[in-house]
C-alpha cells in the first residue's frame, strides 16, 4: 500500500511515522521549500506548483492520495480520471472546507453559528464591508492564508488604506469584527470512507500572533459548552463528507460557541494525540483514507498538553537542545527537520499528567529547554 501526501511538511513527517507501523510505504508531491518528511521519505516528487500535469502523474503512481495542506486547486482533482476513486479527502470536501468564504457560506445553510462576516472581492466591497463591520475588525484572505499570514487586524482607518496598497488586484478576503473572545477550542473529527466518525475530547487552543502557541485538554469547560462544540463537530463533517481528520476551530464568545474555520486535515491542536490519545490523529488519518476501522480516540492520562517550539528571535540549535529537553520529566519532543527562522514552526513538545495545568508547566519547561542553546554557541 503506497498513500502519496500532497506536500512535505510536518504533518506529512508525523502522518509517515503513524503509517510506517501500518505497513503503508508512502511518496510525497513536494515544493522545494519543504523539509520536513522530505528528511523521511525515500520517495520525493519535487514540483513548482500543483498544476494538473504534476498532480496527475503523482495519483497515477499511488495507491491513495492525501493532503498535508489545502494549496491543490479541487477543479485540478476534479479533472483527473480516476482521482475520485483514490484522492481523499475529495474535491468536492475540498471546495467547501479549504477557503473560508465556502466555510462560511456551508455553517450558514447548515444554521450553524460563525462571526458575522462579509466576503470583499474588491477594494469598493472592503472599504464598505469595513464600514460596515466598524473598527476594530480583521480582514482574512479566504484562501492560501496560515499560521495568520492572511490575517490582517484593522484598527483604524489608516489600517485599512495600508492594507488597500499592499492587495493585489484581485482577492478574497473576509471581513468580521474583531471578537472580544473568551477562549478558542478545536474539534478534531475522523471520518473514514464508510462514514464512521470518531470525535477527539475538545481542545483548548492559545493562539501567540495569530499562530497556534499551546493545546490542552481538557478544555476546562463544562459539558454544555463541550457537547455542543463537540455536535457542531459532527455536524460540519457530515456535511463536508470529510475522510481522515477535520479539524475545525472555534471561539467561545459571551459563553456561545462560534466556528471560526476547518481544515480538512490533521492540524497543530491534534499534536498531543500522539502521546496523548489512545490512537492519534495522524493514525485515524490514515486509517479513515484506507477505510479501516477507526481507533479510540480518549486521553490516556487525566490530562494533555502542547507547546509550540516557535523558532526566538535568535538563531537556536535544535540538536543540542535535544539533551536539556529530554532531562525534563515527562517532557517528549518531537522536532521536524526544519532549519531555523523567526516564528517558523520548528517542533513541539508534549506532556501528560494529572491536571492540564501540570501538564502545561511540564510542556512548557520542556519547550524552553528545547529551546535553550544558541546556534554556534
Ligand atoms: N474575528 C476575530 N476576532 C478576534 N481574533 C480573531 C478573529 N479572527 C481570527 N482571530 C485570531 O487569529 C487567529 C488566526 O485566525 P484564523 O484561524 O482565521 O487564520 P489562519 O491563518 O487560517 O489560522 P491558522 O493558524 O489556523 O492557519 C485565530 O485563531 C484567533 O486567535
Ligand atoms: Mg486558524
């Protein structure tokens, strides 16, 4: 069984560990920026892009065909013979779960509830969905944007003009208020081919500049809050026809839950379920692409947590941080093959014990630690 990963980046490295002791054998379609699984895998489609020709010869040569992001356009998929029967999860989950516009648009008909946004395909729409909305909003491209790269906060008037001049002539951008929010939660959903849903226990997620910092769970909300995050979850993937992982983020506002956007993958919150879950979230990937049973998804100890390792503003040495991490108790590193710079993500460590706050301490002391020799010192 040979599972192609369109891109090579950290989930594609954590997806091929999970799969290794499944038997699976996999190949990647990859740009040449990425380094993570590529660091891994024996097999390497370098691309420029994912045009039709190269996506095309890559399927034909895989048994089955995953993603480790959302950069495949699904009318590419679409026009491959045969793609249907081997590509999961499918265009059309693609097409509604990969641009937030379509996000949006889908928790409407389905009456689920989402900020208040407005869809500005020119400057004219921004200016007025801006005025609209007032200040203080936020502006989010609805494709291709990650780690809060097409998340721009407008606080005032000048915001606005500055980010008119840097737009490019066309786009898609949301526009919604900046939400005052009490917490943000992810719900991982795995869905196989036949439809069974495993649902993770609901994470609590702590987002530094826009990009995922810290994962614990429990969430520390009650049941109301949980069950209905948790219903949404199972909603929105049996609306998209989601297979392998969904992951979808939410924000608590004045205690109501509101989603804020899907992934249709394994996702950054999911880490923890690799020392923390009974199966995790890459296993249950593969396993509802290959249309296998998927595992039990419960905590193995009373409590979970994840800390980023983001790279610091100074150049660090990953490899001789390795020591100082692992003399923390409990503290498990997992790093991906990645060089150096500002704010990338480098790796992340995970801690279980009692109590979220504990672990926490324990994931955190360990990330500092990883983090701690200076490159060429
Ligand atoms: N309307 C809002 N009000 C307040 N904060 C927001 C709002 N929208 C987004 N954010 C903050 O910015 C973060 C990133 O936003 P979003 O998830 O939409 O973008 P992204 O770049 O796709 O994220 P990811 O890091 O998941 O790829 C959110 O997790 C949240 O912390
Ligand atoms: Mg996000």
């Amino acid at each position: 069984m040979k599972i192609g990963i369109v891109g090579g980046g950290q989930l594609a490295q954590m997806m091929i560990q999970a799969g290794a002791s499944l038997g699976v054998s996999f190949a990647l379609l990859a740009l040449e920026s990425d380094e993570s699984a590529t660091a891994i895998c024996s097999e390497v489609h370098r691309v420029q892009g994912f045009d039709r020709e190269g996506v095309a010869a890559f399927v034909d040569t895989c048994d089955l065909v995953t993603f480790d992001h959302e950069l495949v356009d699904p009318a590419i998929l679409e026009a491959i013979p045969g793609a249907a029967a081997k590509v999961f999860p499918s265009a059309q989950t693609l097409r509604m779960s990969a641009n937030k516009a379509r996000q949006r648009e889908m928790l409407q008909a389905q009456g689920i509830p989402s900020p208040e946004f407005v869809i500005a395909l020119d400057s004219g729409q921004l200016r007025e969905a801006v005025e609209g909305t007032g200040f203080p909003a936020v502006a989010k491209a609805a494709h291709g944007g990650y780690d809060g790269r097409g998340v721009f906060y407008l606080e005032n008037a000048d915001d606005l003009e500055s980010l008119l001049s840097r737009l490019p002539g066309s786009f898609e951008l949301i526009v919604e208020p900046k939400l005052e929010l009490e917490a943000e939660l992810a719900v991982l959903v795995a869905r196989s081919r036949s439809g069974e849903i495993a649902l993770y226990p609901v994470l609590r997620t702590v987002q530094l500049d826009s990009v995922c910092n810290e994962v614990w769970a429990p969430s520390g909300f009650g049941e109301c809050i949980e069950e209905t995050a948790l219903g949404y979850g199972r909603r929105i993937a049996e609306a998209v026809g989601s297979v392998g992982m969904l992951a979808i983020e939410m924000f608590v506002v004045n205690g109501e839950v509101l989603i804020n956007e899907l992934a249709p993958r394994p996702h950054n919150s999911g880490h923890l379920t690799i020392e923390g879950c009974r199966v995790s979230q890459f296993e249950n990937h593969l396993r509802g692409v290959m249309d296998l049973p998927l595992g039990p998804t419960d905590l193995v100890a009373p409590a979970a947590a994840m800390a980023n390792l983001l790279g610091p503003p100074d150049p660090v040495d990953l490899v001789a941080g390795l020591a100082p991490v692992l003399e923390v108790d409990g503290a498990r590193p997992h790093l991906y093959h990645k060089s150096y710079r500002k704010g990338r993500k480098l790796g992340h460590v995970t801690a279980l014990a009692d109590s979220a706050e504990a672990a926490l301490e324990i994931a955190r002391e360990g990330a500092a630690a990883a983090l701690s020799v200076r490159a060429g010192s």
